[in-house]
C-alpha cells in the first residue's frame, strides 16, 4: 500500500466504479492509482480506436513510424499508396523491439537483434539459420487494426475494434474531406509530457471554464464563447450580436458550399465518444491569429474563403483536432503512467505552402504552443489537488457538461469491462 | 514482492508490530517498505499533532505558507492577529491544488484552475457559473487543526487530534514563552532531503552516541554530554567538575529568574510524546558557536544574561528545538518516501536583529548546517544497511535509551491503529 | 496491477514457471515484472555462488571491496595471504552499512555510524558504552561463503551453498592455473549498467547468432565460428579449412603442454551450470587485437607462445570469462532492478607489465568496451520488447541451444525454490 493509495483504504477498483454518482468529479485513486492505469490500459487504451498519427506523416511507401500506447509498441507503416498497416513492434524471434527510431523509411523491417527481416506487409521474409521445418509463414508481424478517416490515422489494438467506429467515421468524413489533411505536408510536431493522468488532460479539453488561464486562444474566440443566450451578461450582449452574424454567416458559407455544418453531439451515448462543431472565429474568422487573419497563406483544400472559422473535433478516448481553412491542428493524447500523459499536438499545412514564403512557423504555433503549456500547467495541479485524502469529488457547473459526459462514457467503459 | 520485500518474506505488518521485543532496534521492512510508509503515514502522521512552522513566518493577514504532509498538502494562513487557519490545499470543485507557490501573502485563497475564490477562514465567497440551487456555504474549504504553542505553530489533520496534547502544551509553554519565539524573525531557512526512512532521522536525534561525527556540535558542549556520574572517565573528571559547576550555575540563574529549570522526559509514555530539558553549554555557555559566546548581539526575549545554555525541546513525531539567549533552532521532519525524509531548519532571531550588524549569517548557521549534513550521511548509511534481508536487529546501548523509547512510543502507535 | 502486469493478468508467478514449453524464449513477466525479481533474487542470486571479484584486486591484508546483490551488500576482505573473507556489509548494531566505499584498505573494519570495530576476521573487538553483560562475541559480522578457483573469486550469501561447485572448480581449476591469474594485475575496470533484465545479459551472451553487431569481435573470430561442419556456406570453404588447421595446431599446442583442452559444457545439465572452452582465434591467433597479435608483450602465466587462442568460461547464474595468453576479461554480472543490471567488466595483465611501455590500455580495452556497449544496445531493444503484451515467444534457432539451456537451467532452479 503506497500514501496515496491511503486515498481508497479498504475500496477496491470495482468499488469506486460502482459508486461513481453522476454530477461530480471522480474520485482521486481513478487518478492516482497503479490498478486504475492498468485499468485503463486495458479496458479503453487496448479496446477502442485511437487516434495516433495522419496519413501526410507517411506519404510514401516505406515510410514508418513507431509509438508506445502504454506497454504496446507500434509500428505503423505504408505498404502502398493508400494500404498503410499497422504492426506490434515486437519481433516474433526473441520479442526484441523491431525498430528503435521514432520514424523513418525502409524497404524491409529489419529487426535490429538477428536480423529477422519482414515486408512492409508484416510477412517474415527472412529469418538466418533456421531449421527446415521452420515455417515462416507462422511467424509474420501480429497485425494491429488501422484506418484512416479524412486523413486522421487511427490503430486499435484489441482483436475485435469497436463495431460503431464505421457509423462515426461516415459522420465525421464529410466535415474533413473538404479540407484535404490526406494531401497535407506537417509543418511542426510538438511532444510534450503533462505531469497529469490522462483522463485530467481530456476533461481539461472539455471546458473553457478555465479559459481566463489561455490570453492567447481567447483573442479569436467570441467574448461569450461558451454562454448559452440566457447566459450573456448585459455588457457582452453586443459583442454576442456580432457572434450571431457571424455564425449566420458562416452557416450560409457552408449551405452555400453544400457541406456539413451541423453539431454533432455523441460525447456518452456510444462507444466511440465523439463532438463535432463548426464554429465562427472573433476578429477577421479566419485562424487563431491575433488579428484573425490566416496565418498561411495557401489555403487547404480548394474552398473559395479563409473565412470558415474552426471545426472542432473530439474523438474519445484520445484526441481533438481544429481545422481552419488555412491549417490545421491534430492532438493525441497518450498514458505513460498514473501521474504523466504524452501529447503530441501536429500542425498540417497545404502541401506546397512554404515555411517564411507563405507561412511564418511561430505565428502558425503560437496559441497552441501557449495553450498546451497553461493547461499542461492547470492538469499537473489538477493532479496535485486529487492525490490528497482530503480530496472529495465536487460538482460540476453547467459549463462542465462535457467533462461529465466524457467521465459518464469512461466508467461506462470501466464497467463493461469488468462486470463482462 | 519487491527485492526489499524479500527481507520479511511471508510476515505482514502485523507479524512485525506484533513480534517486536524491547531492547533491540527495529526490523529492516519497518524502513523500506511501501506497507509500513502507508502505516506510517496513517498511523502517526495522519493522527497527531505535527510541528510544521513559526508564528514568525506568517506575521501579517494573509500571509500563507504550504506544505506536503506524505499525499496531504496543507495550507497554513494568517486570518487575524492572532488567528492562524489551516486547510486542505485542495479546492472543492474538482480538487485542484489551490495554492502552488511555497509561500505568499494573499487577500483572497483563489484557486488557479477555475477561480473558485475563498477568504482566508476558509468559507468560499464566488465561484463562478454556477446554477441558483449551488449553496456556496457546503463547499467551505476543509479545515485542519492548528495551534501555537510559544510560537511554534503545530497541525493535525485527524478528526479528533490526541487529547493529550493540551497537557504537553501547558507542560512546555512555560519554558518557551520567556524566550518570545512568536515576535521572532526568520533569519535562515534551510531544506534537506535525507535519504532514509524518518523514523532513523528521529532516532539518530535521540542519541549521542555518534556524536564524534560532529566536531563543530562538540565544541559546545561538556566532554562528558552523556555520562552518567559513575561513567565519567578518568581523564575527564576535571572536565565533569567545569560542567558541574556551570549546571549549578545555570540552575540557579532560572531559579532566580522563576523560570522552569526541570527535565521533564515523557518519550513513551503518552501518546504526545515529547522530553524537555535545559543544559549548560560550555566555554562561555551563550551559544553553538567556537567560543560559545552570543552568535547575535539581539537577545531573544528580554533575560537579563547571554548565559542561559540551550534548552532542547523534542516532539514526537517529528520536531526538535534548541533554544538559546540569542537565537532559535526548529527542526520540522516530514516523510517523504520510505527512504525519503524532508528535514527543514529555521534559525529565528530578534524581530530587530539586523544581519551584518548584529549577527553573521554564516556563523549563525555554522554548527547546525554541518550537523545536519552530518546526520544525513549517517542516516543514509543506516538506511543502506537495513535493507539487507542479513541485516538483524541489534541491541541498544545504555546511552541510546531514547531512541528505544521513541521506538516503543512509535511501535504503540501502530498497535493502536491496527488492533483498534 | 502496473501496465506491465497486464502481460500476464491471471496468472502468477507459479502459473508461468509452470507452464514454460522449451524450444521457445520465456513469457515477458520473467523479464519486467518485480514479482520475478523478488524471485530471482531469493531463488537464484541467494542461493547460488556469485562470481564478484579477482584475488588480483585485494593482494593485501586489510584491501576490502563491498558490492552489491540486489538487497544485499557484501564486503570482502583479505585476511592473510591466501584467507579472503567475505560478510554481509551491516553492523551488528543497528544495521548501519558497515563500510560504505566501494574499495580500500584497513586494519580493522570499523563502523562509520557508532564505531564499532570489527577485525578483518568479523570478530567484534570493540563496541564502545555497553554494559558488562554485553558479550562481543554473539556480535561478529555474519560471514558469506567466499571461495577462489584460480584467481577468481565466488561468494554465495546461503547457509549451505550448492554442493556441486567444488567439482565444478576441480573441472575449471585445471584450465585455468596455467594462466596464473591468483598474481595477475588489475589494468582496467569498467562498470557498465545496462537497460535490461539480467537473465537478458546472460542469453544474449549465449550466442553468437547476433554477432553482426560485433565488428571489433567478430575480426578475431574466424568467419565459419558458430557453424556446424554440415552448416559452412561454400564460399566459407577455404575459411573454414583455415579454421580446422589452426584448431588443429592448438590441440597440439596445449597436448603438448600437459593441459586440458576438451570442451565441457554442463549448462542444464547441474546447479553449478557451466560451459568451458578452448577455441583458436583468426589472424595472428593470440588476441582479440585488429591483427590477431598480443597487446600486451608479457604475456601471462609462464606459457612457452602467445598462440594460446581463448579459454573461454561461462558459470551461470552471473559470469563469463576470456583468458588469452596476454590478459584475461572477466565479467560479472549483477540484478540491479527487473530492467537494470550491472555489468563490471575488468582486465588483467601480468604483474610487471607496465602502461605504456608493455601494452596499451585502449588497444588491451577496445574490442570489449566496444562489444559490451553494442550488446548493451541489443539487451534494452529485447527488453523494451519483451514489455509489450503482445510479445509472444517465439522459436529458438539451432545456434541459440546454449540460449535455451541457460533458460532450461533457470527454470529448473526456480521450481526446485517454487516447489520445495
């Protein structure tokens, strides 16, 4: 028993997730503890889609890329031009780690211990001095599933992959297709490790009741971003009638364009939890700058205006995207241990946009650059705070629905997987 | 089962609380295991009263200090004059650590994460967005029990903190109130983290048997600190004579003065277990310096003489005290992992003392900064050799009754929490 | 329940010892979990004898080293001239660590805590304060068995090591005195703690089927080394017959000599597993240089060339050895945490030879730092993959039987602890 398993004394797992009421946060051990991270490795991290990388991270044949989910390795590579596969990284010799480089391109997979050399197609092509009834046709890479909706590639490690992914990604892809991320070139990639569980960093996500803490991102949101009508204190109510012509007229842009403006609610009412929403942007509505203007100068896809404002996108257990008409931007969300979380955020632009021709890259980073460091900051005290004894599950406002909503959908996994 | 946990392999804590015999040091998982620092943290530092500040670090309204308490965090802050408060540091909407910094002066307590606001008794005045029926009077910060005693300021975050405590309170105040540690000022503070287990950070203060590893210590005090009579060696007697003469002299200025001269050493025998004691200091008996003379021309409190010895002061579980003419020392023991241990230091003075002028920081600081430093590498080598599952409990000797005493004490507590 | 336990959820330690199949590698819990290395400490590092140390590194009464096996800590001291002796490294007091360098010389062993004083004996001679009943001689230091087979030198910390090892040393003893290594001289020593299991460090010295990452090694090795007669690739021919030619010549050599020469392999076949071997080396055939010739010009023991090849010696659980007719390379191995272990990797020369003037320190030290470093990269991508839940075991190749062997010899000791 560590100190801060002292949090539960006497409630196991099972306990905690039983007695989770609705209205308040959870409590501190499904943050803090050894069982609940191996929990949530298995029921949500090793059960569900996850988003990890975008197609334009591998244009070519060869082209690979590793990462760790937990104790999984994977190894995500294409094999043709739109056949990208995904693999345990783990060789089936000895069970060495196959490739070591983060990314890279290769023709074979080579496994760095004995040489055992596999296709981009997981086949085992070679493995030295081998007895002849060695078959190798045993002894291929162990496939992971993977898909790619829109340009966003996601791996599920589990046998079976949630069946009402197929429904989500139909819903999703005509919002991102205009947008073109398949053909997209990566101008920036940022890791950075939160001193938090990574259920903090998505509810974190999931409000902007904190948003005093992000100077920089509130520039391009309206002032009453986040009130419902009834909400709109007397001094903002005009600063919300130009939010009202704003979205009316973007909602007109896109009738005009014939795509998808509607919002998207399914945060706890299925298995692949997700948001989607247009949105107009403050200022010139064109990208987080702080005069709104675009902060690329090639736009992406092929759509008449810069004037699109953002499509916000949340995709459970792991990711949100905003696409603007001038870029856009992709956060992954990784568990290393109970207290540290990896978030990889990626900024696409047009594939032919160039850095200091058509894009300055600091301007392009900079509010999510911001954003990321202050709420990876609220996330570590967040995680501080729940490690007390003390600490009791409070309530949430109505601006919280959200977080709810996604804490609803987290144990509903927690008790399909344990009461299976 | 760790390699550690090897040591006792197939006994629990139980087995160990309950085997225990007198006259021996404590088994080794006592100090490296994850069960015990659980234990440890539950049964004594959860349930009594801990020595944890001075009045004089939080002189204003407002002024707050923070501090960890194994997975608690607390906050200490001045309310009124003399109204000091102290809570959870842990916010009550959805637990995030309110306070960050170490330390501040503050109007309002406002948490950093959604700016749940509470004044400085700890009721929650505004947070915002919150539906008509949220009543703000149940989400009060949680309070901690705190009080000062002759300025050294204790908390107990137990329910129903040790009864006792009020008898000790009454029992030391006297000694300490001539020497006015609550208009004191902070001159030095100094954090150490040892690497060992804090009850050998406890034991290793009960003793001097190992008192050659501290040649700067020595120099004031009597050749024979420790003897009893029928002890002093030959060699030493004209030595015991000088010290026999400076105790009765001693004696007879408190006596003059009606101040409490008296051992009173009440280790094991109640649950606030704590020894006081006045000694003569050799060379000129004013203070731990070379010569033994004053180390600031500013005495504390108004006696009439530099030359009072030290009064040693020690609270179980976690704090000692030297007090002399002209400064004070406060040790304060918090643990930190089970080969972890935080020692902090704070040397007070004079409110007017000024540095330069009437005191030198470094000569100040001298004896118990290479004490300190000392004792850490002693601690750490006991808590090296503990670890081997070779290692036996060994017997004490008659000059370490102390640490035996505190031992008991500690083992009484355990019993008290297990069988309760 | 950490990620890495996820491997194996439902089954324990037992379960997987059970129901280990040979042919294939072991299950990844034997390589992460901590449960395991509880286990491998109790049922292999404490029960067996441990190669730690050459005589040639303590030639003198009162030269001590301590060192480190898993919780354990030893200390070994010579005594007399040929009486080395070996404790568990922890006062009889209250545990402290006795001596706390990693190697010296003394009179007496004399604790740095209270000073207590201990011959090199282990007896008790002084102990300072205690009563007249206390008896010193209930207090000695508690001994390990200690024992040296040609200059290298074995602890074992159980009461009765295994039975076997005094006809394991009468075998190797032989092999080994010619090259009196008992008068040898320490020219190097590196310490190297690689980012794996330790039974990783061991198979992976088991073969040579990953020797491509060898460069450094693989020149003096001749190029059919590891092949079977059946095995040589035709373009291996003439090598191979190069091979045969000079085996065939060192055969005569040591025939000649009156020495042993046959190899003995006993892996999994006793408690004391071992394999000894004499094998030709390429090019000028005398050591492990880029031209095959000696780097140090005087060589070892008395033998009449330097065309001696290597002896090359494996003793599970922790060693192996090169002795060559100009220096000798031993290597002991030590569990530092389920994915840490130490490596100390030391070199010897004759006692006369001179720095600079007989060898040349990087020249003597490069073909094994290098080769060391290399497997220190292939043992962390085994163990990274190893982690990963999907890792399954896979076939071992014919070349790797020795792998197999010391895997079969592990398993067999931990069901003799499990089962007993």
């Amino acid at each position: 028993m560590t100190a801060q398993d002292t949090t539960t004394q006497g409630s196991t797992a099972h306990d905690l997730v039983a007695r989770r009421t609705t209205g308040h946060s959870l409590e501190g051990a499904f943050y803090t503890g050894q069982e609940f991270f191996g929990l949530d490795i298995e029921a949500v991290f090793a059960k569900h889609w996850l988003f990890v990388a975008t197609d334009a991270e591998l244009p070519e044949p060869g082209d690979y890329l590793t990462l760790d989910v937990g104790p999984y390795s994977i190894l995500l590579v294409r094999h043709g031009g739109d056949d990208l596969r995904a693999f345990h990284n783990v060789c089936r010799h000895r069970g060495a780690r196959l490739l070591d480089q983060e990314r890279g391109s290769v023709g074979n997979l080579v496994c760095g211990y004995h040489k055992w050399t596999y296709g981009t197609d997981g086949a085992l092509r070679h493995a030295p001095s081998q007895p002849p009834e060695f078959d190798p046709g045993c002894f291929g890479l162990k496939p992971v599933h993977v898909r790619s909706v829109g340009g966003l590639v996601f791996v599920c490690v589990a046998e079976e992959p949630p069946a009402d992914f197929a429904e989500v990604a139909a819903l999703i892809e005509p919002y991102l297709l205009p947008h073109r991320l398949r053909e997209a070139k990566v101008a920036a990639r940022v890791d950075l490790v939160e001193d938090g569980n990574w259920k903090l960093v998505m509810e974190n996500n999931r409000e902007c009741y904190h948003c005093d803490s992000h100077p920089e991102l509130l520039r391009s949101f309206f002032p009453t971003y986040g009130c419902t009508e009834a909400d709109v204190p007397p001094q903002l109510r005009s600063a919300h009638e130009r939010y009202l012509r704003a979205d009316a007229e973007l909602r007109a842009t896109y009738d005009r364009l014939g795509l998808p403006f509607a919002l998207v609610e399914e945060l706890d009412t299925r298995v692949s939890g997700f948001r989607i929403q247009r949105d107009a942007l403050d200022l010139a509505g064109e990208s987080f700058t702080p005069d709104g203007t675009a902060a690329c100068r090639r736009l992406l896809g092929d759509l008449p205006t810069a004037r699109l404002g953002h499509l916000s996108l949340h995709l459970q257990p792991n990711a949100w995207f905003h696409v603007l008409s001038d870029h856009a931007v992709t956060f992954s969300v990784l568990p290393v241990a109970p207290g540290k979380t990896a978030l990889r955020t990626t900024w696409l632009v047009h594939p032919d946009a160039e850095e200091g021709v058509d894009y300055d890259l600091g301007t392009l980073m900079k509010v999510w650059r911001a954003t990321n460091e202050q709420d990876a900051r609220l996330v570590a005290r967040a995680q501080q705070g729940v490690g007390s004894p003390a600490y009791e599950p409070g309530p949430y406002a109505p601006t919280e629905y959200q977080v709810e909503a996604f804490c609803n959908w987290y144990v509903t996994r927690l008790r399909e997987h344990l009461w299976r």
